[in-house]
C-alpha cells in the first residue's frame, strides 16, 4: 500500500470537526438510546476534536507515528458511551492502515480496515445492540468489501462514497431495530454521527460535498423540566443511576477479568484501548464497585461520574445559575501562569507539547461557572481548540464565550492587562483584543536540528531570532539574537517592554543583558522582566 499521506487525515480531523460541531444539536436531540441524555453529538464532537488537535501538534515525519497520535487523541479524551466507542472504531482502523504492507492495493486495505474498525466496536461492548452505531458502521464495511470485490479498479474514494451511501441506509433502518427508537420514531444518535464521520472522509478524499438523498431525521421533542428524555419519555425505570468513566493504566492481560466485574453492575460497558492504556465506561448504580474494579486491574485516573437524573435536569436550568465573567488563560510555564492567576484568570498549565484539549478548555469553561467567558489560547493551535470549545459552550449552555486571538504568551499577558469586568463584556473583548493586537511580538530559541530558515540555513545549537512566529535570525549568540529582534519590534515604536525569561534561562541572565541593551539604545522605554519557566524559548519578547 502506499504511503498514507498525514495530510489526509488533518483534513479529514477538520473537517470532521466542523462537520460534527455543525451537526452536533441535531444529533443530541436524536439520543435517545441507551440513556437518553442528549449529549451523544457533543460527546462525537469532542472525541473527534481531540484526535484533531492531536495530529496537528505531531511534529514529525514519520505518517504512522502521526496516526498512533490521531488515535491515542481520540482514546484519552473519549467522551460517553458513543466517543469511546468512537475511539475503538478509529484505532482499529488506523491499525490496519499502519501494518499495511507497499504489496497491498489501498482500496482493499481501507475496506479491510472499516471491516476491523466495526469488529473492533462490536467486541468492545459488552451486549451490542442493533439499531445502532455498530450496525452502522459493519454496514459500510460490508459495502466497502463488495465494492473491492466486485470492481478490482476501484480507487479508495470509490470505496469511501460506497461505504458512506450504505452506512446512510443502514440509518434509515436504525428505527425498525430499536424498540426505544420506533416509540420515538427518530433514528439512531451514534449511528447518524457515523454517517456524518464518513461523509467528512468521502470529502477529505475528493473535494466534493455529499449530498446524500436521504430523509431528514426526525428531530424529537427536546427535553423539557429535566423530566424526560429527548423525545419527551421519562427515564427508564430500574436503568443505572450512574455513568462511570477513567482511564485505566494496567496490562492487557488484566482487561478480561476487568470486563467480567464490571458486566453484572450494569450496562454500557465499553473498554476499549490497549498496550497499558485503557478507557473504561460503564452505566451503574454502584460506583465505588465499578471504580473498585479498576483499582484491582490497575491504576485509574481521570475518574469522571455523572448522573443521569441530575445531568437531565440540570440541561433546562445551567445558565439561570451562572453569573459573572471569567478569564481563562492558557500557560505555557509555572511562572506564567502566576502572572495569569495574578490577573485573575483561571489558568490551564503546558508547554510545546502539552497544549489544552478541546475537552479540557470546555470543562474549564463549564467548570468557571460565569455567565460570560474570555479565552486567551495564547498560540495558533490552541486557538483552534478554544474555538471549538467555546462553540460548544454557547451552543450547549448558553454561556456568551469570547476567544481572543492571542498567538502568543506575551500577547496574553498584554490582554489581561486590559481587562476589566466592570465593563460590558463586548467592550471588554474589544479592548482586550485590541490590546493584543497591537502588542508586536518575538522570541529566541535553539535549534534542535539542520534545517533551511526563512533567516538561511541553521544548524543544531545555533540561536534563532523569531519574529512574529518568522524565524528572522540565526547566529551563535542567544543575546545578540534578542536583541536583533528587539531592535527590529521597536522600530515601529513603541513605550513598553515585556521581556519574559524561560527555562534555559534559569538566572535570568540573558533578560537582564537584553533590559541593559535597551536602557543603553531606548532610555524613554519602559521594560518590565518577569520570569516565565517556558521551555524551549529561552525569551519571549513583546513591544506596547
């Protein structure tokens, strides 16, 4: 097979997102099996979002160590009982694709792997149902397969749109299945998410639009006074109060054992995952027994517990309880994120490689329990995933979220400088976003590796002056790099400094040369020097 090229799945992780963000309401109200909790669109969005922004931070060369990152984004983050599910389908697929060998026709392989992606999802549950996301996607792999069978000439996107049309018929029939479904008359949440998934693919690989002739779902009665389902039913009485989620670190062969705990505490059981890294859900009454059996597999974290009843109710009321505004700041080092905390803003900690999931910068926005929500993402990636959160957070909780477009932690710091709550919250963007705007921004680093610069060629241990994310300098000396690049920032004037000291200077020495080199230049010119522990930027630079 040839080489899959990582290009197709960052379009496809985009598009799916988009396509899953803009679908995402109507798939909710769809939920109605096998909780009816209306978040099925959400929980797909998330999950898919998650693997996005993984494979955009992959930095390297190498396509299959790219979608081990697309997959493992999609297991750590997986949300409810459809994502995780979701999660099992895309690393069996992406399994496939990786131990494909150059003899094998890529249009068979991509067949092969849909068909390993729905017996991955069927073996992951522990009472699959019908009528469902599985049927769905074992549907488009049934298509697929007859597809290369029948035509030995079809290319991957021929399979692709096969696949897509049938995995849309088989939605039609998600009704006939599912009891729950025909009381509702509407089809099956997960499985039209599938639909729209392998639409976003069919796109990624052609260009074009599908436009499926098909029945607009039924779209139910959304849920009202937090009494019933979507379609207007109550819960099912005697069904499990709870759902459980974590992660569980534990070896393989513990998982059979796991699986045969937790099958008698309830339903919805789904683990999925593998080489020491697992993630666990399962719909209960008994919490403790159901975190309890992780605890004798292995190690669990980032345990999450909802219930239903609560989760329900609260959908009707979630912003009559909420009030104020909130700062939500994203750090890329300890003393950065003091800064941040000093200025009021909820802060959410990383560096180059640790940057904030969708998931994580939704929760911090849910968790803030403000009405109105600023986001400063501080870097072009994470500026993507505040997006995506913040289009959640209005759609699903009628929170008024704002991202201003920081690129960078010094335009961060220049934004919250300028913030103030008394104001209208539009002024307040307006300001802030200004503010950042006109902070004009640079750094220095050292280059790990040979490569070709916008500033010429540059060698591992050589300083690099970066400028407005451009690298415009390359030399031998850190200091002499910043001040290269300061003299250029503040040729356009300017009245205020902020220089802020990394990692790999630890004394701030390289800060106090660079502060001593503007006194000498630009005595008029205040300068302020923080330290901010980020690494691989020994100093970040910003003019006001």
């Amino acid at each position: 097979m040839a080489e899959v090229k990582l290009d197709l799945f960052r379009r496809f992780g985009d598009l799916a997102t988009d396509a899953l963000a803009s679908h995402r309401e109507e798939i909710d109200a769809l939920n109605v099996f096998p909780v009816p909790d209306s978040d099925t669109g959400t929980n797909l969005y998330l999950t898919i979002a998650a693997a996005r922004d993984r494979l955009h931070e992959f930095a390297g060369t190498d396509w299959r160590e790219g979608l081990r990152a697309f997959s493992r984004g999609a297991l750590l983050d997986a949300r409810g009982n459809s994502g995780v599910i979701l999660a099992e389908m895309i690393g069996a697929l992406l399994r496939r694709l990786i131990q494909a060998t150059e003899e094998e026709r890529t249009s068979k392989v991509f067949a092969d792997a849909l068909r390993k992606a729905a017996n991955a999802a069927y073996a992951a549950v522990g009472e699959p149902q019908e009528g469902t996301m599985l049927s769905v996607l074992r549907a488009a792999a049934d298509a697929a397969e007859a597809c290369v069978e029948i035509d030995e000439t079809a290319r991957t996107r021929d399979v692709m749109s096969v696949a897509a049309s049938a995995a849309r018929a088989a939605l039609a029939r998600t009704q006939e299945q599912l009891p729950a479904l025909a009381a509702a008359g509407v089809v099956d949440a997960g499985g039209r998410g599938i639909c729209v998934l392998l639409d976003a693919f069919d796109t990624a690989l052609t260009g074009r639009r599908p436009s499926p002739q098909e029945p607009t779902p039924h779209i139910p009665i959304p849920i009202t006074a937090g009494l019933g389902a979507a379609d207007g039913h109550a819960l099912e009485p005697g069904g499990p109060a709870y759902e459980v989620m974590y992660l569980l670190d534990a070896e393989d062969a513990a998982i059979p054992d796991l699986r045969k705990r937790l099958q008698p505490l309830g339903d919805s059981l789904v683990v999925v995952g593998g080489e020491g890294i697992w993630n666990v859900h399962v719909h209960v009454d008994d919490v403790g027994a159901a975190i309890e059996a992780g605890i004798s597999a292995g190690r669990p974290h980032r345990i999450h517990v909802t219930h239903f009843a609560e989760q329900i109710a609260g959908q009707a009321n979630r912003h009559a309880t909420r009030s104020g505004r909130a700062v939500i700041a994203f750090a890329a080092g300890p003393g950065l994120a003091e800064l941040f905390r000093g200025a009021g803003a909820i802060v959410i900690e990383g560096g180059p490689h640790r940057r904030p999931t969708t998931s994580e910068l939704l929760e911090a926005i849910t968790a803030s329990g403000a009405s109105e929500v600023i986001v400063l993402p501080n870097d072009a990636p994470t500026r993507q995933s505040a997006e995506a959160a913040a289009r959640t957070a209005e759609g699903d909780l009628d929170i008024n979220v704002a991202v201003i477009p920081t690129r960078s932690q010094v335009q961060g710091l220049a934004a919250i400088a300028v913030h103030e709550p008394g104001r209208k919250f539009d002024k307040d963007v307006l300001e802030m976003t200004a503010t950042a705007r006109h902070a004009r921004h640079g750094a220095v680093t050292i280059s790990n590796t040979r490569a070709i610069t916008m500033a010429g060629p540059c060698m591992p241990g050589d300083a690099l002056g970066v400028l407005d994310g451009d690298f415009v300098k390359v030399g031998q000396d850190l200091e002499k790099c910043a001040t290269y690049v300061l003299a250029r920032l503040i040729g356009g004037g300017g009245e205020l400094v902020t220089l802020v000291s990394g990692l790999e200077d630890p004394t701030g020495e390289l800060a106090r040369g660079v502060a001593a080199w503007l006194a000498a230049n630009h005595p008029a010119v205040d300068v302020m020097v923080y330290d901010g522990g980020q690494e691989r930027y020994p100093l970040l630079m910003s003019v006001e």
